[in-house]
C-alpha cells in the first residue's frame, strides 16, 4: 500500500488544502483495516449460517421438530461466530475512524480541537453524502456486530449474514465511479464487486483461522489427523469464491470502462494501478481454479494432511489478495483519468436525474435506447445459469423437465434485462406514461413468466440433502417455503392486497419520489414490483409449494377485484387536474412530446388497459388448472373404483337403499 500511494501521489501534500502526514497516512490505513474486518464479519457469518455445522452431532430434522442439534456446539462454529463478533467490533470502530479521519481530509487542514469544527462536524455527518454514508456505516457495523455477539440460531445467523450485506451499499454510493457520467450503472458495479471482494477475501481469512478446528482423529494413511470437515469446507467455499471471482473480475471490467474513456489513459497512474489489480484477481482465480482441481480432491482421497491442504489454499491466495486489497484502497483514493466534473451549465434533466435528456421517444427508440442496470444483469444472468444447472442436473439423474418451463423462465428473465436496462428504464425517468408501462411490465408481465418456470420445484429436484447439519440452498428454500412468514406472503388475499394496495401507497405518498430522486429507491422499488407481481401470480397459478392454496373459485373473485381496482385507480388518475410529482415531471425541460399532465393521464390509460390483459391471462391459467385438477381427480377415483370394484358407489348406493327401507318401515307404522 505504500508503495501504490507514492506512486499514485495520493501520499504527497496537496497544494490546495493539506491535512497533514497524520490524515493523509491515516485515512487509508483506516480504510484498508475497513474493508478488511467488514470482509471478515461478512465471510464469517455466511460461513456460520452455510458452510459450517452448529454442533458435535448433527441429525435429519424430524416432523414436528425445529431442532436439528445434537451433543455440544461445534468449536469450529463457535470459533466462526466469535470471529464474527470481533470484526464486527473493529468494523465499527474503524468506520468511525473513517469518518472523522475524511472530515479533515475534506477541511483540508490538520487535526484540531478547536469547538468551531463540532458544528462542521454535524453539518458533514448530516448534509454530505460522504459523512452520511459513513454515519450509515457505523449504525450498520454497530448491529451486525451486535448480532453476532448474541445469536446462535441457524434462522438468526442466516438473517444477520443477511443484513451484514447492507454495509456494502454505502461503500458503493461514495466510490470514485459512482461520480461519473453512468452514476447508476457504476454503483450498481461497485455494489457487486464489493460483495464479490467480501466473500472471497474474508472467506479466505476465515480458512485461515478454522484451519486446525477441521480436522479429527481417525486412522488413514497418515499416523496424525484425517480431515473431517476439512474437505467438505473447502468444496463449498470453493463453489463461493467461483462466484465471488465472476463478480470481481466482471463488475472490474465494468467500473473500469466508467472512469477510463481512451487508450492513452491505461498508462495513467490510475489505469497502471486497474492492470495491476486486475493481474492480481486473475492470479487469484488462477490459484482457486488450481485448489479446486488438485488440492481438494487430493485431500478427499487422503493424499495430503488436512492442515497442510488448508494453508495450501490459504498462504498464496492471502499474499496475492492483500496486495489487491492495497491497489484498492490506494485506487480509491487517486484521481481516475476521465474527471467526474459536471458541465458548467447542466441541463433540467441531468441535474434531476444525472443524466442528459434523451432523444425524442420513437419507434425505433424502443430497440435503440438502453442504459444498462448492472445489478438486474448480474441477478438475470446469475438466475439463468443456476436454472440451466438444475436443468442439466435433473436430465443427468434421468428425471424430466418441460422445456416449455425453460423457455419460460428464459424469456422472463429476459424481460427483466430489457425492463431494468432498456428505453422503458431509461425513458420512465422522464415519462409518467413510460413509467406507468414498465411498472405493469415489471410487476405483471415478467413475475408471470417466472411463475410458469416453477424455479423451486426445479431446485428442490436438483439440489441434494446435506446431513451434516448445516443449512444449504436446498435447506434454506424448504425453510422459507414453510415458515410462517411465508405463509402469510401467499396467502391469495393478502398477495391481492398487497398487489393492489402498494400502488396506492406508492402513488399516493413520496415514496414514488423517494424512487425517483434516490438509486436506492429506484431498485428497491423494482424490486418490490416484481417480488409483489410474483407472489401474486404465484398465489393464482403456481405450482411451486406453499403453505396453503386458495380454492379456484376465491382465485377468480380476486382476480375480478383485481381488474376493477386497476380500473377504478386508472380512471382516478386519468380525471385527475394535478400534476403527480410536478418538481420531478414538470421541470425536466422536455421539448419533445406532450405536456406532463397530459403524459400523466397517457400512463393512467396504460395503467387501466395493459394490466387487464396480463390479468386475463391469469385468470385463463386459474381455469386451466382447475379444469386440470378436475380432470386428474376424476381419473383417480376411476383408478380407485377399479381396484376396489367400485365400493364407494355401492357404499353410496347401500345408503339410499337403507334411507328408503327406513321410510317405508316409518310410513307402514303410521298405518
């Protein structure tokens, strides 16, 4: 790190405002002790809640049981979870060194005690997106390491590894590329290589201290310990850092196509130090690729010792990956060859939105116009290679798959992309009407697609039972398809209400303009969109298990409710005189296209008569089933009746026959 902060001048004094020697090697020092303790706590809880088993003798769950324990905790998960808190713990304190540390750097001048700064100090903790995100940091580190300290249960620990993952969201809005001209696109990148850095680098830090915990006694080719976990650890943590190098290696080529425009600028200080990373996290795949291939499967036949295959996945990879962690800090600290300055005078729509106004809406700008949502591309192309493995898996044991499923769920994953990424993204910041109709697309047309896919009922057939005690994919599915929470999200009426009432609250408060002005409102509202869609065509036609399913008839009287209340809220919005979001719509310095009220009641017609045809198809695809059902019922009592010669229909004949013998002998005493 030093050598990268001599070479890229971030180490010299600045000639507009000089902080001091103290600030200028503290504040990366800081944040490389940072990056790394929230790496570990990450790594260490994911470790607890997937890799790791909770206790000494692990069993099967047992109907009607929640507990999957036995005997005493595992010291190696008992290790994990301390890890855990203890980094957490440096997370924190570092965070808040973080923050004060860049105060000064940004006051450009050596630390002081006079009381003049404490208010300086607010105002950056309070209005300046850097000292609040790293406010939001602290809060963040302080309840994760909280967590760790006090849970122990696998539902705790797998929601605490969870919420960790919410640190990496401030990192991402204050990076260098987050700056630039593709403001979204670059946070979204930064977001995804820091979680791949996280996994991958703290996973490797926590190898390193399990490493002498993954081993017994048991007799084998070697007079000292054979492994026992040792082998199982390192395939999933392998499977993990598979994924994390993608993330690394992908989303790097993305940030550096952001803040590098030229050829010329590769041999800047900044683009030296990219190729350099960038050498490091192939030099790092490289060695993962090698452990994978060689080492575990050497430890697994009993080849090698245990400790000794530990260090060999852990002793290269730490010194390569602390060097990249360096070149990091260091990269965020120098200025990137492209400059993040804005124009002079920017126009109405880039000081809104962050971008330029674009074209005049067309046909042709249907296929020509994109901007691309790296987050919704990472998560598209992520769900269609784990659904194409399930696929291939299922069809190697000899079981089928429709392929008419597949296609499904390929096409919806590919209106996502062009959902999240293509003119409607793009145009639906400028356009209530454009808006309108990704919105129905998003929570309507891709969910639906999804749903007919049947993503569970494929992983549950592909994915294998571990009996180890520890939770996999497979596990953490059949956990969240029969908790109660899950219970509660399917049931038909509360998915309807939640489909129908969202859009009122979201048009009816701020929230819609917390969504607009915000790139965290912005995703998560699409991610509501589409979950909210999906529980709602999952809960009509699905046939991915759930707690409880509704009766065919309530299905079609939610889906008629459904239609009129679109209807209802459509005409509303089209009668109405005032502007929804005016400050947002109405000063976008549009001159192409028709006013913003009159756009606004385009979309509120595009609300009305796009979302009954997605709504039709359900309710086709209700009738089909029940139909279906109906069918499959009528042949199983057919079945039945040919194996037990019809007795139920003679049972059901000998009861009328007894009624009327009883009202023959009842009219023969009245006589």
């Amino acid at each position: 790190m030093i050598t990268a902060s001599y070479f890229a001048g971030t180490a010299q004094a600045s000639e507009l405002g000089d902080p001091g020697p103290l600030i200028r090697w503290a504040l990366p020092a800081a944040k490389a002790i940072h990056h790394s303790s929230m790496a570990i706590t990450i790594a260490s809880l994911v470790f607890a809640a997937c890799i790791l088993p909770r206790s000494t003798k692990p069993k099967r769950p047992v109907p009607g049981e929640t507990s999957t324990d036995g005997g005493q905790t595992h010291p190696a998960f008992a290790r994990v979870m301390n890890l855990a808190a203890a980094a957490g713990m440096l997370w924190t304190v570092s965070a808040a060194a973080v923050l004060v540390f860049n105060f000064w750097d940004l006051v450009g001048k050596p630390m002081s005690a006079d009381p003049s700064y404490t208010s300086a100090m607010l105002d950056y903790v309070l209005n300046i997106s850097v000292g609040r995100a790293w406010a939001w940091m602290i809060v963040i580190a302080a309840i994760t390491s909280s967590l760790a300290f006090g849970v122990r249960s696998p539902a705790w620990v797998g929601a605490t590894a969870v919420f960790s993952l919410a640190g990496i969201l401030p990192l991402s809005l204050i990076g260098h590329a987050a700056g630039g001209d593709d403001h979204w696109g670059a946070v979204n990148s930064i977001m995804l290589h820091l979680v791949g850095v996280c996994l991958w680098f703290g996973g490797i830090v926590v190898l390193a201290a399990l490493a002498p915990l993954l081993v017994g006694k048991s007799p084998g080719r070697f007079s000292g310990p054979r492994p026992i976990l040792a082998g199982t650890v390192l395939r999933r943590f392998s499977t993990l850092a598979t994924i994390a190098i993608v993330l690394v290696a992908g989303s790097g080529v993305v940030n550096a196509t952001i803040r590098i425009t030229g050829w010329e600028q590769w041999l800047s200080p900044y683009g030296l130090l990219v190729i350099a990373k960038a050498v490091a996290t192939l030099a790092l795949g490289a060695l993962g690729l090698a452990h994978r291939r060689r080492v575990i499967p050497a430890l697994e036949a009993g080849k090698i010792a245990a400790t000794r295959a530990a260090w060999l996945v852990v002793g290269a990879e730490t010194i390569i990956m602390a060097i990249a962690m360096s070149l990091a800090t260091v990269l965020a600290r120098t200025a990137p060859p492209t400059p993040d300055t804005a124009p002079e005078l920017p126009t109405p729509a880039r000081l809104l939105t962050g971008y330029e106004l674009p074209p005049e809406l067309t046909t042709d700008s249907w296929t020509q116009v994109w901007r691309m949502d790296w987050l919704w591309i990472a998560i598209a192309l992520f769900l269609a290679v784990v659904y194409l493995w399930a696929v291939v898996t299922v069809r190697r044991r000899g079981d089928k798959w429709s392929i008419l499923l597949t296609i499904s769920w390929l096409l919806g994953l590919g209106c996502l992309f062009y959902f999240t990424s293509g003119a409607l993204a793009v145009y639906g910041k400028i356009l209530f009407s454009v808006h309108m109709v990704d919105h129905m697309a998003m929570t309507m047309v891709a969910p639906l697609l999804l749903v007919i896919g049947s993503p569970v009922t494929l992983m549950l057939k592909a994915l294998s039972s571990r009996t180890d005690g520890t939770r996999g994919p497979r596990e953490w599915i059949l956990v969240l398809v029969h908790s109660k929470y899950s219970a509660l999200i399917t049931n038909p009426i509360f998915a309807a209400a939640n489909f129908a009432g969202s859009i009122i609250i979201f048009y009816g408060t701020d929230i819609f303009g917390f969504a607009l002005r915000n790139h965290v409102g912005h995703e998560l509202m699409n991610v509501h969109f589409l979950i909210t869609g999906y529980l709602f065509a999952l809960s009509m036609i699905g046939t991915d298990p759930v707690p409880r399913r509704a009766p065919y008839p309530l299905r079609l009287v939610i889906l008629l409710a459904t239609m009129s209340f679109h209807a209802f809220y459509g005409v509303s919005i089209m009668s109405s005189t005032s502007l929804m979001q005016a400050d947002w719509f109405g000063n976008m310095g549009r001159t192409w296209g028709v006013d913003a009220l009159a756009d606004q009641r385009l979309g509120a017609g595009a609300m009305w008569g796009i979302g009954e045809i997605p709504t039709l198809l359900l309710a086709l695809g209700v009738m089909v089933s029940w139909n279906r059902d109906d069918t499959k019922e009528t042949k199983r009592k057919d079945r039945q009746a040919d194996r037990d010669n019809d007795a139920e229909l003679h049972a059901y004949n000998d009861m009328f026959a007894k009624l009327k013998q009883q009202d023959q002998e009842l009219q023969q005493r009245g006589r």
